[in-house]
C-alpha cells in the first residue's frame, strides 16, 4: 500500500522490488518453461522486465539532467 507522504523515489523503490520479486516467481526453469504460469515466454515475466527496464531508465534519466535555471516567480532565499 502506497501512503500519500511517501517520495516519488520511494514509490519508485517500492516498485522496483515488487518487480524483482515477481521476476524471481516467474523465472524459466530448466525447460525453458515459467513455472508459475506453465508457459515458455511467459508474458508476466516480459512485462515485469518492461516495468525493470522502464524504471531504471527514468532513474538514469533522473539522476542525469542538469538543474534547471531557478524560477524568476519564486521568491529567493537569503543564504
């Protein structure tokens, strides 16, 4: 359950581990095959791996931009 004070990266933690933990119940086993759904190329693990690769590129995205010019209509701080 997601309270309403947590941070936007913190709901991206959260994310991120229900993901691997869903990976980690639907990995192929031996014969190529997901165990949890009896399938080969189950499509939960392809999703939750969208989930992964989405996530991870938004934090790599995130942690790459450069800070904006401070906003002329905010006030200014003494520092």
């Amino acid at each position: 359950m997601t309270a309403p004070f947590l941070s936007l990266a913190q709901i991206r933690n959260r994310l991120v581990l229900t993901a691997r933990a869903i990976l980690r119940q639907h990995r192929s086993g031996p014969d190529g095959r997901c165990p949890t759904c009896r399938t080969a190329g189950c499509p939960v693990a392809t999703a939750v791996s969208e989930v992964l690769r989405t996530a991870e590129e938004v934090q790599q995205r995130t942690t790459a931009t450069e800070p904006t010019a401070p906003d002329q209509d905010e006030p200014q701080q003494a520092g």
